[in-house]
C-alpha cells in the first residue's frame, strides 16, 4: 500500500480517497473529479470536527461524558 501504483490500484478497485499526491497522480480524473470520493473544501467547512465540536456544544460534551462514565 506505501507504493503508490498498487495503491492506485486499491482505489481504482474499492472506491477510496486518498491524500497521497503520487497516488493522486496516477488516478484516472474521473476518480479524482468524484464528489462523493473527494468532496469540495467549501462542503467540508460547515461541518464540525473532534474534540473542538464536543467543546463547544453542551449538549454534546454531556453526551461524551455520559458515555465516557458508563
């Protein structure tokens, strides 16, 4: 998987992003152009990530701590 052309293989076969630019590289565009694969950066601002959206919302900090307790 560290080489990039079996890598390449990997996502042309099962259907993954990857971060890998030389990998990137040898992608077909039309899986590179994919936005379920690779969604546009303005889609993924709204959303909330780790431990900053469980510190900033009550209710969800709430939840982790019960969960955490259990």
């Amino acid at each position: 998987m560290l080489d990039p052309e079996v890598n390449a293989r990997e996502v042309m076969a099962h259907g993954y992003p990857v971060a890998d630019s030389r990998t990137n590289a040898l992608l077909p565009e039309e899986i590179l152009n994919d936005p379920i694969l690779y969604p546009a950066a303005e889609s993924l601002d709204a959303l909330e990530f780790g431990a900053a959206a469980t510190l900033t919302d009550p209710n969800r900090a709430e939840l982790l701590a019960r969960f955490k307790s259990a």
